[in-house]
C-alpha cells in the first residue's frame, strides 16, 4: 500500500495552484457577482496543457494520469469552482467518452483540438424530462441518407452555446429503451441547433450552463459513436468517470473553504485571543480536516483505479456521494467560523458555500450515487 | 544562443527570520521558492531562446533539496538543470558563490550570455552576478531590463534612477535582470512532465574543478557582524478626508516638521 503521491502528480498541484491563485483569483468574485463566462482562462488553461491533461500526447494530451487530473480539479476548485465545472465536463464527460469510443478518425478530428485546448466540450444527456432517469429521454435521431436528424431540447448544458464540440444522447429506436439509446459528436454550427435560455444560478456562477435546442439538427453517420442502441452504456461509463471531476471538485471546494477559516481563525481575535485557540473552534477546524482528508483518499483512491484499468464505478460513486456532502458540511462551517463575516460577500466563503451545493446534484444526485453503490453491493 | 541562467533557491517571506546566536537565515519552516529576479531572468533567457534558438541551461548552487527550485525553472521552459551540490560549498558567501557557479560555467564551455536576478531576496547582496564577470574575465551588464539581440551583437537597456542607459555589447557576457514589464511565464503540464521525470545531474566540487581555498567557508573572506531587521520608527499616520483636505492637512505636518 502507498498513499504518497508522485513527484510528478505533486509538481502538477504546484503548477496548477500557482496558475489558479495568479490568473483566477483575481476576478472570481467579480465573475461570480456578474454570472461572466470567460472563455480566454479556457484558451490560457489550453495552452499550459491543462484541457487534455489525462490523454495520451499523439492525440493532444498531457500524458498525464486520472490522478493528477483529480488533483487539477481540485486545486482549480479550491479557487474558482466555475471554472473547474468548465473543465471536468470537457474533459470527462466530452473528450472522454470520444478518447474511449470514438474511432481513430473521430479521436484526430475532434479528440485532439479538445484535449489541446482549442476546443471546447460539452455533454448532452440530462432533459425537462430526464434527470435521474436517463431512459425516459425524449430526444430523437432518425437516419436520413449519410446523416442523422436530431430533434429534442437538453438542458443545464454546462459549456451549452460555448462549446464547438458536444456529445450528444438520443434515442434511436423508441421501442428498445435504454438500448434504444445512441451517442453522437455534436458541432457547434450545425444546421438546426441553436441555443436557448442561460441558466441563473446559486453558485458555479462564471460557469454557463444553457438549453441546448436541436430541431432536425445535421449530424453526419459518421458522427456517431459506437453504434447505434451504444448510448446508454456510453453514458453510463462515462458518468462513472465524470464523478471523479466533481469528487475532486468538492474537496477542493471543501479544501478551499478550510484554508480561508484556518487562516481567519488564527487573525480574529476574541475575548482577548484568537479564535482558533477557542476549543469551540479549534475541534470544528480539526473536524473539517478530518473530513476533506477522507474525501481526498476516496477520491484519489477512484482516480487511482481508474488510471489503473481497475474497476472505479462504485469507488467514484462513493467518492461523489461522501465528498459533496463533506462540501456542504464544511462550507456551512467554514461560513460558521467567519460568523457574521462569513455571510458577507466581503469574504469567499459564502461563494464556497453556494458552490458546493451543486456536488451534491450534478453528473448524478447523492440519491443516484446510492443506487450506483446499492446496486454494485447488493449485486 | 547557449545561455546559463543563475538561480537560488529563499525562503518565502518577505520578512526573513535571522537567528539571533548565528547571524544566518532561520530557513525551517518556511518554504522556498526560486528567487523571483530570478525568474525574472529566466523569462528573459526563454524569450531570447524562442525568439534565436539556442538552449537555456539553469544552475544552482546549494543542499540536495535545492533540485526543487531548478524542476521549477524545467516547468517554465528551460531545456537542462544542473545542481551543483558539495559539502565543500557549505558557507559560501558571494565570492566564493560567484567562483563556484563560474567554475560550472566554465565547464560547460561555449556559453554566450550568463544570466542573473540582479539580487536575491534574502541577501540582498547584488554582487554574484558582477563577481561571476570578474571569475570568468568577461563582461557586464547590470539592471538590464531589455535585450535585442541582431545576430552579433546585443543592445540592452540597464536601469538608472533616471531613465535608462541605452547599451551594446558582445557576447560572452553576464548579464543582471531587474523586475521584466511581463510576468515570468507560468509552467506548463508539458514542462512539469518532463521537470519531475528528468534526473537532474548534480555537480561536486570536484566535477568542476574547485580549489578547496577559494570555495565554501574556506574561500568566504566576507564576517556578518550582525544582520538583524530594523525596527520600525515611529508610527504611521493615515490621513482621513478627501483629498484636497488630506493633502492640506499633509501639507502643514510637513511644514510643521520642517520637512517642507
């Protein structure tokens, strides 16, 4: 057993911490207050090698493992969560179900600009209709000669309208269910997809997410990935994986949110000493600790196997569910920590706070990661 | 271009802890980084590099553990690392520093420009750079804050108080960097790949031919009396309003203090 982590993986924390605290620090509260997507920090982020980090380098990557992705995501998150959304669905949940499906004339054409960067990637499965329950999608392709016609509306599309390249799920075959399901590389551009209402959200507020609008949208047959009635299980093993994004998301959130209490602690003073030497404080520090340490082995520990061919679908899951729940715990404290500071948008901890409530619902409900987990155990 | 950027390794803060008893740097507890001149003078390096070829080797002097200021320097760009690392280095001062690193360069032979911070943090000598001109019997350029470079000669721009010196000159040379108008560049994942993959060589004494009388404690003529931090005189004074009243109000302390 040996839970140290690479030179090379801590070199990447360090790279990535010094480009989060000098190049996102600075406007996040401004981004966040005004809901500004900004997609310069993604083309910057492309060129440090950060949009492909866990891909081979022929198709564009870092060549890097899903451990070090883990720890950009964290590391990014631990400052700016908008930003770490943008980057975990384009890399989990766009460029890798092409990376791992797609063939090796879909991988040059639209793995590569995405992993370098020059693209950006979105991922189009949830509906109105269809949240947890993926099957009950209404939207549709029907072949016409060398091309698809796709009809239907998605939903909170993160990177929707922004993204030059999104991977969507449709059905194919109404009568088969979730066997009826089929996956198909999207561009932006196409003739019948257009973009309807932003989202105005709670947190992840310089993230965009947007209604994606296809009405007999042009898609040609080669397009499409795998197979036709593919989809579901594409979807299904490519969420697997996206969890580890947002697990990584949530302890960095967490993180984030204890580095600004401790170092508050330790200033504000009270009854004559700071507060982080008050037993009150200091055991609700020590708890959090505790908690985002948990979180980081469990979710490190999903990416490990993942890097590892070894199976990672319940690990993930278990990941997503105990790490955003210790989000929310641990911003709700950190916000506790701070008192009336904490409420004031003076201070990042609110943000964190609004920020972290998502964990606990995108790429799977804590209620959708139980039934992943209930189902691996109970099998 | 062959060039060889100087770096060293200090200690994060800008108010450095002295121990009392030695009169040297408290370096426990605090974490390094690279000097930021430093990296100042690494950007320069890796833009002359891009913009005329050529190669840009980094090299430090100092423990083992100093490797982690020249991955660093891997990360932002540069093609080759060289630790140089003895015993016999142990309490250097920038004489014995300067002859050390210009042993180094010496070895690697054919070196066009050597390139320095114009001072490290913690010190705060600016003599390494000038005293490696001196050790190699070539020329230098201080507080240069631009380089152009037209094929065989270069025109740098070196800082005064007013303005700026306009300035030819020939390589070989050892040129000192002030604070660049651009930030150092960040590392890259490609750069960090390779910083934590590479094996960095480490040089001893006897890899670059070190005469023990001039190197470490031995070849160090310099005796700290005391270093110590000044204490702040007086307390400072905000002066509230706006600021046509603040600086009326300003205007009469000043007389009021002689000072106008």
């Amino acid at each position: 057993m040996n839970f140290t982590v690479s030179p090379e993986n801590e070199g990447i924390r360090k790279m990535v911490r010094e480009f989060a605290e000098k190049k996102l620090a600075p406007t996040i509260v401004e981004r966040d207050e005004k809901e500004l997507f900004d997609r310069s920090i993604f083309d910057e982020m492309g060129k440090l090698g950060l949009m492909g980090l866990p891909y081979p380098e022929k198709y564009g990557g870092g060549g890097m493992d899903f451990v070090a992705y883990a720890i950009a995501i964290e590391e990014i998150s631990r400052v700016d969560a908008s930003t770490s959304i943008g980057m975990s669905v384009h890399t989990s949940l766009c460029s890798w179900p092409i990376y791992k499906y797609g063939t090796e004339e879909q991988k040059q054409k639209y793995l590569v600009p995405l992993a370098q960067g020059i693209k950006l990637g979105a991922f189009g499965l949830t509906e109105p209709n269809a949240g947890t329950d993926v099957g009950n999608a209404s939207t549709f392709a029907v072949k016409e000669g060398d091309s698809y016609l796709i009809t239907g509306t998605k939903v909170f599309n993160t990177n929707g309208g922004e993204a030059e390249v999104e991977v969507v799920f449709t059905k194919t075959n109404k009568e088969a269910g979730l066997k009826g399901m089929s996956a198909f590389i999207v561009e932006k551009g196409s003739p019948g997809l257009s973009f309807g209402k932003k989202e105005t959200k709670m947190g992840i507020r310089a993230a965009v997410q947007r209604e994606v609008i296809m009405v007999n949208a042009k898609t040609p047959a080669s397009n499409i990935l795998g197979k036709e009635g593919d989809g579901f299980r594409i979807a299904m093993t490519t969420l697997d994986g996206g969890r580890i994004g947002i697990a990584a998301q949530a302890v960095g959130i967490a993180q984030g949110a204890l580095d600004h209490a401790i170092k508050y602690a330790k200033q504000r003073v009270q009854f004559g000493k700071p507060i982080a030497t008050q037993q009150g404080i200091s055991f609700m520090l020590a708890n959090m600790a505790t908690k985002v340490e948990a979180a980081r082995l469990m979710t490190y520990r999903a990416a490990f196997n993942k890097s590892n061919d070894l199976p990672y679908s319940k690990e993930a899951a278990m990941a997503k569910l105990f790490a955003s729940d210790v989000a929310m715990s641990v911003t709700t404290d950190a916000v506790q920590v701070f008192g009336g500071y904490g409420y004031s948008r003076e201070y990042p901890v609110e943000r964190l706070m609004r920020d972290a409530k998502i964990t606990q619902i995108y790429e799977g409900t804590s209620e959708a990661m139980r039934m992943v987990i209930a189902g691996s155990i109970l099998r | 271009m062959e060039i060889v950027v100087c770096v060293k390794q200090v200690p994060d803060t800008t108010e450095v802890k002295i121990d009392p008893v030695t009169n040297t740097l408290v370096r426990e507890g605090v974490p390094s980084i690279v000097n930021p001149f430093d990296k100042y003078a690494l950007e320069m390096a890796l833009q002359l590099r891009d913009k005329h070829g050529g190669k840009v080797t980094v090299i430090s002097m100092g423990p083992p553990q100093a490797v982690a200021a020249l991955r660093e320097c891997i990360a932002m760009g540069a093609d080759e690392a060289v630790l140089l690392s003895d015993r016999a280095f142990a309490g250097s001062d920038t004489l014995a520093t300067s002859y050390t690193l210009s042993q180094a360069v010496r070895k690697m032979g054919n070196v066009d420009l050597v390139i320095c911070g114009k001072q490290a943090i913690d010190g705060d000598t600016a003599q390494v750079g000038p005293e490696m001109a001196e050790h190699l019997g070539i020329g230098q350029l201080t507080y240069v804050s631009t380089i152009e470079f037209d094929g065989e000669k270069l025109i740098a721009h070196r800082e005064q108080d007013e303005g700026y010196d306009v300035i030819e000159a020939k390589a070989p040379l050892v040129v000192t960097i002030i604070k660049l108008a651009m930030d150092p560049r960040l590392p890259t994942v490609k750069g960090t790949a390779k910083a934590y993959r590479m094996e960095v060589p480490v040089w001893t004494a006897a890899d670059i031919a070190i005469d023990p009388k001039l190197a470490g404690l031995e070849g160090s003529p310099t005796l700290v009396k005391r270093i110590f931090t000044p204490e702040r005189r007086g307390k400072g004074e905000i002066i509230q309003g706006d600021s046509k009243e603040a600086v009326d109000a300003l205007v009469d302390k000043l007389r009021q203090a002689k000072i106008l």
